[in-house]
C-alpha cells in the first residue's frame, strides 16, 4: 500500500509517499482501507518532537479517518468487510500507525458508526475535535445555560466544534477570529458577537459587547499574547479550558490577574479519556448537534499525494478541517 513515512522527529517536511506492506489485523482488529483523512496540529508537533508520544520510526502520522472495514482480524464478530466506520480519538496515529495511508489497523473498540446523514469528508475530521471540544466546555461541570463562553482560534478544528456545541447547550458565544470572513461564517455558525485579536481595542469591543456581564468560560486554543488578554475579560469564577498553543508560550503573565476573582485555569487532554469515556462522550456529541441541526464543517479536501499542501492550508488557518481524500487521491 502507499502511506506518507515519517522518518525521524525533524518535522513533516521530512514525509515521502512510499510503497509498504499491508498492515496485518491483529486479535481484536481490523483492517480499515481508508476513503478520508484528516490532519491536526498534533500532527504536527508530534514530528517535531514536541509531542509525549514516541511512535516507533518510520511512523504513519494521522489520528482521523474514515473507512471500508476489508479484513477482521482474530476474535472479531462485530463487524463484516465492507463496514463503513470512523476512527474515534485513539491510539491511531499516536503511538501505532496512522491514517495518512491507504490501510490502517484499528482496534475494533475505536472504530464507531458514521453518522446519518453525514458526508465522507465530514466524518473522517469530527471525532477528535468534537471531543476535545466537549471536554473544554464541561471539564469544570455543568455550566449554567446562557453562559458567555468565549473561543479563541475558533475557525478552526475545535474552534468551530466549540462554537457548535457551545450552541447546542444553551451558551451565548463569542468567538475570536483574525480573519473578517471567517469571523461572518463563525456568526452563521451561532457566534453572537466575533472580534479580531490582531485589532488593538478588540478587548475594549468585547467588554461593551457583553456588558454588564463578563466571560464565563474561555476555551482557549492558541496561547501566547492573547491568554492575558482573554483572562482579563474573566468575570468571578471565570475558567479558561486551555486547549493549544498555537501562538506558542505565554511569555509576560501576571499571575496576580487571577487571585481577585478567583480565576481558575485547567489543561485539556482529549487523550485522557478511556474509549469506554470518549464512546460515550461521542454519542453525546452527536445528541447535541442533531438538536440544533449541525454537523461538521470541511474546509478543503486535498488529494492524498497533496498532503504537504494541506498541512500548508492547517498553517494558514482554516475554517472548519481540512482532509485529504486518500482513495483516488
Ligand atoms: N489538548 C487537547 O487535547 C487538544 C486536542 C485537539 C487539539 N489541540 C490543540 O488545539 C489547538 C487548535 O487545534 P485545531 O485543530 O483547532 O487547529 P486549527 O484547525 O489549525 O485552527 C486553529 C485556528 O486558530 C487560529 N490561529 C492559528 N494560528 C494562530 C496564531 N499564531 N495566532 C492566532 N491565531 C491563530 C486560526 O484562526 P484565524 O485565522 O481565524 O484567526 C486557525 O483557524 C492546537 O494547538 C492543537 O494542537 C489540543
């Protein structure tokens, strides 16, 4: 089969499109000949080294896809070749080769049900990010509806997963964008208020937005300069869920900025749930979107030899994810 090699932790401009053997399913799992893929930052950061997991090398990135089930592997009833399934958050692409070629070996238990209704494309790039995304909003317990919960990078993967789901509880939402249209497509998505970070006065914006109320909770994907700038929009209690580092390290923080109203700060690690978690959390997921009528959003879909170029659309900023059509790709 072809897969796209990561020789070593320099980065993914060292991936090749090579010829190597099929995977063999072990006892427990199949064989999913994948239509989809779809790229994460973790992708990213895990070929370069600034990633816990240490896969065995050559490595197949890819944590996202979708598939034919073609081959069962020792022990496994529940499913029949031609089986349509998604991959759900796993080991897939972590530690264990991963989507970015035309087979890959999945436990069975990581394996779930495409939506109905649902494109290809949509569900190979939902279940990471949903999840993720779930986590940020309830890892502090239940939030009051009609809580303001403010997102940041939320054009992308979990951004727009935050703001869809954020919706489907009740939340008023305020969503950060650097791009205008982007930020028009966010409010069609269910963002009442959308501000640009990269703007000076963007705080000042937001307060009188929201006034006399503040931020609940923020669930922040990009770090850096910004994540004093969202704490300071915190009313009491307020949380922040951080969920990525885009804009790298907070380097000038003051942690008095905390103590006044007792702001509390917490990590997200989609990869701390157990299956039996993120199975259950998933049809929770999907519970909340078909309340309010919304399923993934796709911002592009690359052929699978394209793949450094839909890395370089990730970098960009996407709005929505972004795919790579691995049969006929
Ligand atoms: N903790 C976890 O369990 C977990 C799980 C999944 C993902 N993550 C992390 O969460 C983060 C977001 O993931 P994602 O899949 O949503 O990423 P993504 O699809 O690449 O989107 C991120 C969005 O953030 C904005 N952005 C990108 N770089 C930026 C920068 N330097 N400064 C300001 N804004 C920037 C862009 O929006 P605009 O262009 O519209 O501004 C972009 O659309 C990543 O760091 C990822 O590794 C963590």
């Amino acid at each position: 089969m072809r897969a796209w090699l990561l020789d070593d932790l320099t980065g993914i401009g060292s991936l090749r499109l090579a010829e190597v053997p099929d995977p063999i399913p072990q006892q427990g799992e199949v064989i999913l000949r994948l239509h989809y893929a779809s790229l994460n930052p973790a992708d990213r950061y895990l070929a370069e080294r600034q990633y816990p997991a240490k896969p065995a090398l050559p490595h197949i990135l890819g944590r996202d896809g979708m598939g034919t089930v073609e081959r069962l592997g020792p022990g496994v009833t529940l499913l029949q070749p031609g089986d349509r399934r998604v991959v759900l958050r796993s080991e897939v692409g972590v530690n264990r080769p991963g989507t970015f070629a035309e087979r890959v070996a999945v436990p069975v238990d990581d394996l779930v049900e495409i939506p109905a209704g649902w494109s290809d494309p949509e569900a190979a790039g939902a279940t990471l990010v949903y999840l993720t995304a779930y986590q940020a909003l309830t890892m502090w317990g239940a939030l009051p509806r009609d809580s303001l919960v403010l997102v940041t990078g939320a054009s992308g993967g979990v951004g727009v997963a935050a703001v869809q789901l954020a919706r489907a509880m009740g939340h008023r939402v305020i969503a950060l964008s650097r791009s205008d249209e982007k930020s028009r497509r966010l409010r069609e998505l269910g963002a009442t208020n959308t501000f640009d970070p990269g703007s000076p006065d963007w705080q000042r914006s937001a307060k009188a937005a929201i006034a006399p109320r503040r931020v609940d909770l923020a669930i922040d994907n990009i770090g850096g300069k910004l994540l004093p700038e969202v704490i300071d929009l915190l009313g009491d209690l307020g949380k922040v869920s951080v969920v990525g580092r885009l804009a790298g390290p907070v380097s000038e923080f003051n942690t008095a900025t905390l103590f006044f109203r007792r702001i509390r700060i917490g990590g997200v690690a989609v990869g701390a749930w157990t299956r039996a978690e993120s199975r259950a959390v998933w049809g929770e997921v999907l519970r909340l979107l078909s309340s309010v009528d919304a399923r993934p959003l796709v911002d592009s879909v690359f052929p699978f030899g394209d793949l450094a170029k839909a890395f370089g659309r990730l970098a960009q900023g996407p709005m929505g994810k972004v795919v790579v059509a691995v049969a006929g790709g």
